[in-house]
C-alpha cells in the first residue's frame, strides 16, 4: 500500500505540526507515508473565486503528483473536497468546451483515491482507536465541506471518543458556518466577522479547553477570532490530538 | 433606524454592493435579534416537519426531476398551458420583460374603469415591481397578505421570500399599524398592543373592507398545470383565496417556469412545498382555478406569462437549476449570511442564497450590487441540503463568480453575448494568477515560505490595506520557524525535487 500525504498549502506554510501530526499517527499505525514534494495547492480559492482557468493547472498537478501512489491522506476536509467535488466539474467542463478529456481523465484518476485523514482512518484503516491519549476538555466543530459535501458523519467523534483522557464537550449551534469560506473572509468581512463572533461564543461557552476541527483554514479564521476575544479556548486540529500519546500529551496544546 | 425607500426592483447601479449593505445591516442588533429568532424558530420546526417523511430524499429527487423535465420542454408545456386556459374561458398573455408586463396589467386594469385592485402575495409582481409602476398609473394596489400589508404600510421593502416583514417585531407591527393604517383605510383600533391575536384583528378589519369593494384582484401563482390549464396558489392566511374568489376580475402574473405537465406532479410538490415553507404538513389554503366558471369567481381571467430573463437563465447549463425554484424559502431559514445580513441587503425581491443565485442571472451582472451578490456566501452549503428541489446553489454561486471575473458567454435576451469581466477585479486577478504560478512552481513556493519564516519576527499583528477586513476583528496566526515541506526535507532525507 502507497500512502502519500497532501499536506494542503495552508498546512505546509502556517501549520506544518499538524503535517507532523499526521505522520506520526500514520507511522504509529504502521503505515508508511511520503510526501512527494511536487505538491503544493489544491487550487480551492482560485476556483471557489471563480477562476476556473487559473485551477486547472494546479488540478493537473495534483493528479501527476500522486500518480502511483493508492492513497493519498488530506487533513483538510475542504481540500479534499475541493477534489473530489470540483475536480470532476472542472473536467467536465473543459470537455464540454471542447479542449479534451485530459482533465476529467486526471480527476476522475484522483477523486476515488483521495481521503480525508478520517476517511482514511476509519474506512481504508478500519481504526477508531488510534491509541491517543489527550488529557483535555475538547469541543468538535464540525467543519462545512467535512460536514456537507464528504459527509465525514460521525467519523471524527467516534475517533475523538476512543482518545484516552478526552473529555467531549457539546458545541451549541455546531453545524453553522464559522464565517471564514476562503475569500469571503475578506470579500465580506463584516457578515465573516459576526458568524465568527458567534462561533466563538459559543465554542467558548462550552468551557472547552480546546475546540477541534478537521480544517485549518477554519481554525485559522475561529482561532484568531477566539484570541481577539481573549478566550482561552485554543485551536487543535483533530490529527494532532489523534498523534498525541503519554509520552508527548500537551505539546499539541 | 432609516429603511431604504419604496421603489421595487431596486434599480441596479444606485444601490450599494452586498458588502456594503450587509456591514450596515450587521450593526443593526434589533434588526440581528428579530432573524435569528424568527430564522432559528422555523428552522426547527422545518427540520421535524421534513423528519416525520421517511421517502423525503426520494420526493426531493422526484421535485428536481419532474421540474427538469418540465424545463427541458417548456415550450411544450407553455403552449399546452395557453390552450387549456383559453379553452376554459382564461385570456394568455405574453410577457418578454418587467415592462411589457407591467403595460399588459396597467391596460387589463384600465379596461375594467377600476382604480383599486387588490393583490394575493406574489413573488412575480415584486419582481416586476408592479405596485409602483400602477401607481405611477393612478391606479392604488392593496397588499392583503398581513406580511405583505406590514410592508406597504411601513413603506418599507420586503426582506424575506414567505414572511416579508420578517425584519419588524411585534412592537414595531404595531407603531406601524397605529401611525399608517388610516391613510390606506380603516384605521387601527384605539388602544391597539402588540398581542398577535390583536394584531391580526386590527388587519382583519382594515383587510375585510378591501376584500367586499375590490373588483379587481392580482395575483401570482405557486403552480400551472399545464394539461388542464388550472392555476394553483398555497397559503396560511386565507386572504388569497378572498382575493381569488370576490373580485370580477382575476389578473395572474406567472413566472413560465412555474409550469408543470400534470396533476399528478402536484402531489410531489404540494408535499415539499409547506413542510419546507412553513413546516406544516399541509398548508391551511389551497386554491385552484381553471379559467372561469359561469356564477361562480371572477367572470374575466387573464394569465400574464412572464419571462423576464428566464429563457436567458435556461440556456445556462449550471445556472437553469435555478429554475427550479418553488419559492419556499428554506434556504433563507438556514442561511447564516441571510441571517445576519437581512434581507434588504441583496437588493432584489429574491433574497437569501436564492437570491444570490436568480437576481444575477434574471438581472446580469453588470452592476456592483448584481456582480457582488454570487459572493454573497461562505459556499457552506446548507442551503442545498434544505432546498427541497436539490437546487445545488454552491456550484451556481461558483459559477456565476467565474462571470464575474473571467467573463465569457453568456445569453442576454435570448442573444448568446460574450461578456468581459467585471471592472474592480484587476487586483484580485493578479494576486489570483501570481498565487497559481507559485503554486505551479514548487521551488519558488518553497523559497516564499523560507522569507515568511525568516522575517515572522518583523510580521505586524494588524495588516493595512485590503488585509485589514482580515486583522480588524481576527488576530493574525503566528509564522512557524519552518514549513512542513523543510521539516520533511530536514528530517526525512531529500525526496522528490522541489
Ligand atoms: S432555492 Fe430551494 S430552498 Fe431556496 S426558495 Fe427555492 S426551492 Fe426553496
């Protein structure tokens, strides 16, 4: 088995310890990972912006890059998304524009093999108790693409569950919109800004000491938030509290 | 607080873009407290009324199937349609555009020597802003849904598709009761409160007299069969089919999308339209009509079909989902940019993740407000999984945005055009094309990474220019020493190429 991680640019530049995260857990797992480094984005904000053209070479690169490999692990429900919603779209489309099939070719070659981490665990690995232990209050915000368009379900509780010393807390609200939605973050900054408000309210409400997602993005957008508001709630993306054991509980918070 | 004057459809060019509208109306907390109640309380309800069906899914594909088919063949089914209401005694006419609607109406009206009409809620007529062009006229519309008439009295716009004063509160209901009522009629009762049972009184009492003098009503229509011709409207309050019924005279003004072949389709929609709508099982109100009946209901029935920028919608083939649309308003009741934003926002009769997606394509997009409404959403999602003719609203935001800024082919009044991109994209689009050639080129993106890290001691924590929508309300992340990409490369050996 061929496992390649697509680490998502955001993770690669602002969270490359949730990468790290995912190795470990991977490799505790017994699952050798590699990281070909002809990888960079997704091309989600170009084309969620609506510029389809710019999307497509990255859309060809992501499928050249991980030829070969049987599966490749996003820790981005988003990004995976991106893939295997859009992917097909953008090849349908220049199909249909007469610029051939080389693209839904290429998508349709990615879509089956690309999971998100959960996705991986649960239905390729067959886990749900990855032997971590986290000693913390954690609330899970279930992000939108996870939630919605890859329909994840109850995958990330039931891995959050099995976490020894994990306490779950409920989140208020949890299947609304944290606001962030790439480019409306700033497109649309004042609507942004007060879905991000009530977020955090909420998620500050629970009395967690962290609040777990399955998308950094989103954390990018609900951490900040959270910290402007002087919470003491931190950001965890769910593979960093997945990869936590004895040995190394709270560096991840 | 002061309200955007009356005047439907806002024209396109004045009224501020999305963005703009939407900072002011988030400021407004009574106007913020009254949608989250109102939005949140029918949620709830929604999603019960819509659990208690074991074959939802299975009616939601049979709605999205039956009006595709219907699309695909619209031209069929209009002209079936034509014939089964002429047949019945009904009159067809053919609207292209809101103006020529606007005439046909002004002139059946002025044919009957009325200068008062009443109206049944109608999407189609806010749409062509029919009251104000009557007006113009000399010719007064009453509104006599209640929601309706909270508006019109308040000289206020409507913000929501099915509850269009869903913006006021009990309070402001009845202020606006006290101080306008007697101006178009039957003033408020003395000593009015804000009890809902007192409310809708006082409404009764000013309504009733419109409902035993109008000769003349207006209406739209929810559905069309179009084998016999029958028309048929939904509601809770009953006032439509007073309108419906009295007057000697029925004018329909109807969306030719809202056609459908056959009775027994109405069974799926008469299904998912009140449990999305108002979450009941079945809606207290159902009236249809078939032409005219000899002593029985209005002698004259005119239909008015009406395009309006339709026909251009269907001949896209991302965008004609669109079309589907049964106006239950769902998708606003789920929506958390609609819920904070107000409806008033978007600029257009259609509000919500709806609107973001027909005002566009029924208008274009060529000015600020059209061209700024497809990014009028975070792409959550929640609205396709409410909208109970899987409208998959998403994909046509995504696609009306590649509109705006890549331009391309689209058909304006049944003229295939090509359209350039929208003017103030120019930055965006060089960050856009700049961002894809770093992505393009992993070395480089590597390299940016390496001064990020370096510098991430000298980063501010609050951005100037553009960045600023960013910092003003959210702290900037903190700048890892090193990305994964040199993590891997540190630790894992050299590996691949970049
Ligand atoms: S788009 Fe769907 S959910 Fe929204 S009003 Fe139309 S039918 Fe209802």
């Amino acid at each position: 088995m061929r496992v390649a991680l697509f680490v998502t640019c955001v993770n690669d530049t602002l969270y490359p310890r949730t990468g790290q995260a995912v190795v470990t857990l991977l490799e505790r797992l017994g699952v050798e990972v590699d990281f070909p480094a002809a990888q960079t984005c997704c091309g989600q904000p170009q084309y969620n912006t609506g510029y389809r053209r710019e999307t497509e070479p990255l859309a060809h690169r992501y499928a050249d890059t991980f030829r070969g490999y049987d599966h490749i692990v996003v820790p981005s429900g988003s990004c995976a998304a991106m893939v295997r919603d859009n992917y097909p779209r953008l090849g349908a489309r220049a199909a249909a524009e007469g610029r051939g099939r080389g693209l839904a070719d290429a998508a349709a070659s990615v879509v089956p093999r690309t999971y998100e981490l959960t996705e991986f665990l649960v239905d390729v690995l067959g886990v749900t108790d990855v032997g971590a232990y986290y000693p913390h209050t954690v609330t899970y915000h279930p992000t939108c693409h996870g939630l919605r368009l890859l329909r994840l379900g109850d995958r990330p509780l039931t891995l959050l569950r099995k976490v020894r010393g994990l306490r779950l807390l409920e989140l208020e609200g949890a299947e609304e919109c944290c606001g962030f939605g790439g480019t409306f973050a700033v497109k649309n900054a004042a609507v942004s800004a007060a879905m991000g408000t009530d977020k955090a309210r909420a998620i500050t409400a629970t009395g967690a000491d962290a609040v777990c997602t399955v998308d950094n993005s989103c954390q990018l957008h609900i951490g900040g938030t959270l910290a402007r508001q002087g919470s003491a709630v931190r950001p965890v993306h769910l593979a960093e509290i997945l990869a936590s054991t004895e040995g190394t509980e709270g560096k991840a918070l | 607080m002061t309200r955007i004057p009356l005047g439907m459809p806002t024209p396109p060019g004045a009224a501020p873009a999305f963005p703009a509208a939407a900072a002011r109306s988030t400021q407004d907390a009574t106007l913020r407290e009254n949608l989250r109640h109102a939005t949140h309380t029918i949620r709830a309800k929604r999603a019960a009324a819509v659990a208690e069906l074991s074959d939802w899914a299975e009616l939601r594909a049979a709605g999205a199937a039956i009006k595709d088919h219907t699309l695909r063949h619209l031209d069929h089914y209009l002209e079936q349609a034509e014939a089964a209401v002429t047949a019945a005694g009904g009159q067809v006419h053919w609207a292209a555009d809101a103006a020529e609607a606007q005439a046909i109406v002004t002139r059946l009206v002025r044919d009957t020597g009325e200068r008062e009409v009443v109206k049944v809620k109608s999407m189609a007529t806010q749409e062509i802003g029919l009251n104000e062009a009557l007006a113009a006229a000399g010719i007064t519309a009453y509104e006599t849904d209640l929601a309706e008439l909270i508006v019109q009295l308040g000289n206020d716009l409507p913000s929501h598709i099915l509850v269009p004063a869903i913006h006021r509160n009990r309070a402001e209901i009845r202020d606006i009761f006290r101080e306008h009522m007697a101006r178009w009629g039957r003033p408020a009762p003395d000593g009015l409160t804000d009890e809902p049972a007192e409310l809708a009184e006082a409404a009764r009492l000013h309504l009733r007299e419109k409902f035993l003098s109008a000769k003349v009503a207006i209406s739209g229509a929810n559905f069309l069969v179009a084998e016999t011709g029958t028309l048929v409207v939904v509601e809770s309050e009953g006032n439509g089919r007073m309108c419906l019924t009295l007057p000697e005279t029925l004018i329909s003004v109807v969306g030719i999308e809202k056609v459908i072949p056959a009775w027994r389709d109405l069974e799926v929609f008469l299904q998912l339209l009140p449990r999305s709508s108002t979450a009941e099982r079945m809606n207290p109100y159902t009236s249809m009509w078939t032409g005219t009946s000899h002593g029985d209901g209005p002698a004259a029935f005119h239909l008015v079909l009406l395009d309006n920028g339709r026909t251009d919608a269907l001949a896209d083939q991302v965008g004609r989902q669109a079309l589907r649309c049964i106006r239950c308003s769902a998708c606003l009741n789920v929506c958390p940019v609609y819920e904070r934003a107000g409806g008033h926002a978007y600029g257009s009769a259609y509000p919500g993740p709806i609107g973001a997606i027909l005002t566009p394509q029924l208008r274009g997009t060529a000015s600020a407000l059209d061209a700024s409404l497809p990014y009028a959403s975070s792409l959550c999602g929640a609205c396709y999984e409410v909208c109970p003719v899987a409208i998959d609203i998403p994909e046509i935001l995504v696609r009306l945005r590649e509109r705006v800024v890549e331009g391309g082919a689209v058909t304006i009044r049944g003229t295939r055009a090509v359209i350039r991109p929208a003017k103030g994209h120019a930055a965006e689009r060089a960050a856009m094309r700049a961002a894809r050639w770093t992505f393009d080129h992993p070395r480089a993106l590597r390299a940016g990474q390496r001064l990020v890290s370096r510098t991430r001691r000298l980063h501010p924590r609050r951005l100037a220019g553009p960045g600023r929508a960013w910092s003003d309300t959210r702290e900037l992340p903190e700048v890892p020493p090193e990305s994964f990409r040199e993590w891997w490369q540190r630790t894992r050996g050299p590996q691949g190429t970049a």
